[in-house]
C-alpha cells in the first residue's frame, strides 16, 4: 500500500516540522539576538533551577495527563487561548527572570499540554488510553535534543525508538496503579528520559528571558514562542501517528526517510 497524495503531503508538512525542532532559532530570529547572549547571562545555579523546575513541571504533566486529559470532548486544538495563557505566565516569568521559574515553569508545562493533546484529538487520538496520554508527554521530548545524542540519535524516530521501551513500562505500571506511586521506577525512568530533551529548551527559553532589554513584556512574547515551538512538534507528532494507524509503522516510517521536502 502506498500513502495517497493528501497524506504524503501531510507527511512532508509533519517532517518539516519534525526536523527543525529549534527553539533558540526561532528566539534568535524574532528577537534579532542569538540565545548565547542570554546563556553568559546566567547565574551558576542556573542549570541546578532549570533541572529541578523541568523534572517539577513534568511530573505534574504525567500527572494531569493521566488524570483529565480525556475529560474534554473532540473538538478542534485552541491553540490561540492556550498561547494567551502562557503568554501571561512568561510575563511573569520575564519580570522575576531566573528565580520565578519553579512557579512559571509547571504552571507553562501544563497549559501547554492541554494544548498538545487537543491537537493529539485533532488527530483522532483516543486520549483516554494511557498510550495516548504518554504520548502527548512524549511531545516534550521531540522539541529539543540531549547533549548526550550522538548524529545518529537526533532524528524523530531515533528519539522515539529511544523512548519507546520506558513510554511502554510506564503505559503498562500507569494502567495497572496510575500515577499514584510516583516514585515508582517506570515513572522516574521515563520523567529522566524526557527531561534531558525538555531542560535543554527550558535552558533555551530562560536564555532569552535573562537578555537584559527582554523584560516582561518579552518574556511573555517568548513564551508565546515557547508554546508555538511545541504545538508546531505536536502536530508533526499526531500526523505521524495518524498515518501510522492507517497504513503501518514500517510504511510510514519508510516514506518519511525518504519524502523530498522541497515544494
């Protein structure tokens, strides 16, 4: 079987997005700056705040996926309000800079889950399924890269394929207890795995912010920017998943390697 023309072209669109998965190159383009301006910037403790906030916020991620993303019915992803939201929580963010990021940070993260799975709906997503729900957290691991990723370990299936065997132990323990037991194994595993990938775009983001003539009212455009970034990965992400349900992993997976992404 071969993917229609509509759902190539879909492929291609996901993939573009899937594969420029920068954050610090969008901040340097809108704000004529480059990110490592803002790094210089930052204190020593920064790294020790940025890991601890991004490990907080995801653990509160796991936790509202798996108790209320499937409370919302079908509808199309409202990706304007949940900019909105987060937009007055990086004001904030920008105007109390480093120290207002383990109260900005969760409170972002979440919003902006919301806003994943309702593009994971839009994508016929049956949220109500822990794999489903793991899914949508998994989006938090697409849009950066670790520093421990070698050439070979940075493209959207490698990611995936890596995360693959802690998102199924954490589906399987998340079925069985839910998310009660945070400290269960399944789940710091696959809250560590995610974390290398998110903390490096929190440390983007917070990069930015630090750029003295940002401020608040450019905190809160960053963290417009922030969500855009994650929505943008999110749909790649669901495309990629639809068509994987409709023509098979191996299929997709194949067409993906090789579709032009020239116009």
């Amino acid at each position: 079987m071969n993917l229609s023309n509509e759902d190539l072209e879909n492929l291609r669109d996901a993939r573009a997005l899937l594969e420029n998965p920068s954050l610090a190159a969008r901040i340097a383009n809108a704000l004529g700056t480059p990110i490592e301006r803002g790094l210089k910037l930052l204190p020593a403790s920064a790294s020790e705040i940025i890991n601890h906030s991004t490990r907080v916020a995801l653990e509160k991620a796991l936790q509202l996926a798996v108790t209320s993303l499937d409370r919302r019915a079908l509808r199309p992803p409202s990706n304007l309000f949940h900019k909105l939201v987060v937009a007055g929580t990086g004001a904030g963010g920008g105007a109390f800079g480093l120290a207002g990021l383990p109260v900005e940070l969760p409170i972002s993260t979440m919003v902006m889950l919301r806003s994943i799975a309702d593009v994971a709906r839009s994508e016929g997503e049956l949220i109500a399924t822990p794999a489903a729900k793991l899914a949508c957290v998994e989006v938090f691991a697409l849009g950066g890269r670790a520093t421990s990723d070698d050439a070979t370990e940075t493209g959207y299936f490698a990611v995936r394929a890596a995360l693959q065997q802690v998102l199924a132990e954490a589906a399987q323990h998340i079925a069985q207890k839910g998310v009660a037991h945070q400290g269960a194994p399944a789940l710091v595993r696959v809250i560590a795995q995610i974390a290398s990938r998110f903390g490096i775009v929190v440390s983007e983001k917070v990069a930015a912010q630090a750029i003295p003539v940002i401020g608040a009212a450019g905190g809160a455009f960053v963290n417009v920017l922030f969500i855009d970034h994650y929505q943008d990965i999110a749909r790649g992400h669901f495309v990629i998943r639809r068509l994987e349900r409709k023509y098979g992993g191996d299929l997709v997976k194949a067409a993906y390697e090789r579709v032009d992404l020239a116009r």
